[in-house]
C-alpha cells in the first residue's frame, strides 16, 4: 500500500480532493484517457511525474518475482497459483531499462518486493546495477526466511535497507498462516539484518482479529527489545485477502486500544524524535516503553486511507505498471521495453510516456471497504504488496 505521509514538494494542496471511503463504488477515475499503451508513443515524456489529482511520484515498488517460499492466507490463493514463466518475468537488463527511465523523472525511492524478492536467483545482480542508478534509498520487503544467509551479500551490493513480516511469534500459529515457514529461519534471517549493519530495519505484522491481535504488545516488545520498529498493517480486501472472514479485519482504532491497554495512553511523536526514512504510508504513534517512548507504525488503508497524499507507483513481475493498488488496470511497460530490434530497447522516453499516461488515469483513490468489496481480483503476490 502507500506510504506518504507528507504533501509532495509542490504540489498545490487546494486542487488535492479528499477521500471518502464508498462502500463498493469505485472513486471516480482522475484523469482524460483509457490506459492502453499505445498511446503513450504520441506523448511528449513531461520533466517529472504528477497524476491527474497532482499528486507527484517518487517512490516505484518493484516486484521481483510472483513467486514465494510462503503461502500467507492474505496474500496467496489457497489454490496453488499458475505463475508466470520465465520469459514473462521482466529481466534485470529490463528491470534497470525502467527505473533507470523513471529515476530521470523524479523517482527517487525503489523497494523491491514479490512475491518474495529474495527467492529470485539474480536478486544480488540486480540490487548491484540498482545501487549504481543513485536513488536516494534502495530498499527490500522480505518475509525473512533466506535473509540469514543474504543479509550480507545485499548490503554488500548496496541496498539501503530491509523491511521484514512478522504476522506471529508463536512457531505454530507462524506455520499456520505461511502454511510453509519455519519462524526460527525468520528470527535467525532478523538477527542477521541487525548483525550486518542494517539501519531502521521495520518489523511488518498484518493485523488480524482471532489471530494474532492477543500479540501485539508481544510484537511490539520484540521490537523495541532488538532494536527494530514495529508497525501493523490493517488487512486490505484484495486477491486471497478477500475469502479471509471479514470479522479478522482489525481496524487502526482497534489496534491503537490494544496498545493502550499494553502500554498505558497513546503518546504523540515529538518533534525532535528525527523521522524514520522511507516516507512511507505508516502514522506513528508512541508508546511508553520502559523511560523511553517508541514508534509504533500503523498502516491503515481501509479505516484511515491515505491515497490523497499518494506518491507511488507498482511495477509487477511481468512488468505491468499499476498506477494504483486498488485496481486491476495495468499500462505494459514489458511491452515497450521489449518493442524495437534489441532488447531491451533504448526506450526510457516511451517508458517515461506510458507511466505519465497511466498517471492521468490514475482514480482518487481506493474503493476498499472493510466487508471486502471493491478490491483489484489480483492477489496481491501478483501485483506486489
Ligand atoms: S491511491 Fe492507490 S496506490 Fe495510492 S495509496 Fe491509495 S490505494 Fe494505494
């Protein structure tokens, strides 16, 4: 989901509508045009990327793969999903041909996600010639498993830093929700992120009633304690997200009763407490912990939507660009970059054009609701989370 939690250098605020969340009425499409790729060749590529509501773009998630080590009930059919081949997935030449592209237009923060990153045999290559474009910050969101052994490798090859899931600390409510992980390899996967150096590493937990919601000050304190900052996720109708019983869903409110009955009263992050980096979606708060006050990230896009101050974009395995996570719709950017006699092609305008064409397309925002209408029909492995 998104992550900006401040307005876009600027961008004139008094043009930005606010979000209402509809119950099962997609917000209204922002822009002039149908997305279809080929129009993008007419267009002249602008000087940096701004949607139809002016909002500016800066942050592009990147999935590796569609592929995963787990199978989450949120993220993964039941159903053993078809996945892409081999010849689907973007290559890294491909992968570097876009962000490349869109780094000359303002995209300054890429995270790579999956599926799960760390299961793509090239991941260290590819952070390698990614390092090297310059971005502010290159970053990864991992489940854990293989982060043991490649904590090292990718902080050698320049990545900045590593978010990673932890829906349970309990080994056997953790095999049932990954229905294949092993939350020791996880925990060892957390030590070595923290042993090699990497900085603000966050701890990822989707909040789920009937679950895990008797954990969270269990997850918080495991944090804190290992130097790590806790954030939870509200679980969001999409893909396989959908058949979870609308009754796990917990809402933010919720989540911040459960802290305050943790941790006493709810306390605001003051201002000389720097920022974490990231810019990402969560809202901060801050409990009490031992004479210190901790962050605690919450990530709230269906009770507490954030789309009017969104700054990002999502690039699929099979290089589909998704303006907005809450749509099925897709501009082929594999199209473009595989057009013309070599490949990948030098092609950064036309990829630039696409991008700006499916930006003014882009709707307002969401149309989740917590009774699970209104999501895209991918599951989120797809699309990247
Ligand atoms: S506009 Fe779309 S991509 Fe942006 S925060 Fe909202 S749902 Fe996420």
């Amino acid at each position: 989901m998104a992550e900006p939690t401040s307005a876009p250098q600027g961008t004139d605020r008094t043009r930005r509508r606010h979000l209402p969340i509809l119950d099962c009425v997609p917000i209204e499409r922002g822009g002039r045009l149908g997305a279809a790729p080929e129009r993008a060749a007419g267009l002249a590529p602008p000087a940096e990327l701004v949607d139809a509501w002016t909002r500016r773009v800066s942050y592009l998630r990147v999935s590796l793969t569609d592929r995963c080590n787990y199978r989450c009930g949120y993220c993964m059919p039941t159903v053993e999903p078809s996945h892409l081949g081999r010849e689907q997935v973007l290559s890294a030449d491909e992968l570097v041909t876009i962000i490349a592209a869109l780094k000359q237009v303002g995209v300054r923060r890429v995270r790579l996600t999956g599926g799960e990153p760390t299961v793509r045999k090239d991941l260290i290559p590819i952070v390698v010639r990614l390092a090297k474009l310059g971005l502010d910050e290159l970053s990864l969101s991992s489940n854990g498993e293989r982060l043991s052994e490649l904590a090292a490798p990718l902080r050698d090859a320049g990545l900045s830093r590593v978010n990673i899931s932890l829906d349970t600390l309990d080994p056997e409510r953790f095999r049932r929700i990954t229905r294949h992980g092993s939350l020791e390899r996880v925990l060892a996967g957390i030590e070595r992120v923290r042993a090699v150096g990497f900085p603000h590493t966050k701890l990822n937990t989707v909040a789920l009633r009937s679950f895990n919601d008797d954990e969270l000050g269990k997850i918080c304190r495991f944090a804190f304690e290992h130097d790590l900052t806790p954030r939870f996720i509200e679980l969001m109708p999409m893909g396989s997200g959908m058949s979870i019983d609308s009754g796990g869903f917990l809402s933010a409110a919720e989540i911040r009763d459960r802290l305050t009955a943790e941790f006493g009263p709810i306390l605001p992050i003051l201002d000389e407490q720097p920022a974490l980096p990231g810019g990402g979606p969560a809202r901060y708060v801050g409990v009490r912990f031992g004479h210190q006050v901790r962050r605690v990230g919450l990530i709230a896009a269906v009770s507490e939507p954030f789309c009017d101050t969104c700054n990002r974009v999502r690039l699929s395995a099979s290089g589909q660009l998704h303006a907005c996570l809450g749509y099925d719709e897709a501009m082929d950017l594999a199209a473009i970059v595989r057009s013309g006699p070599k490949a990948p092609c030098d092609c950064a305008q036309a990829v630039v054009a696409a991008v700006q064409a499916a930006l003014v397309d882009k709707r307002a925002g969401h149309g989740f609701t917590q009774s699970g209408c209104g999501g895209p029909q991918k599951p989120m492995v797809s699309i990247g989370g």
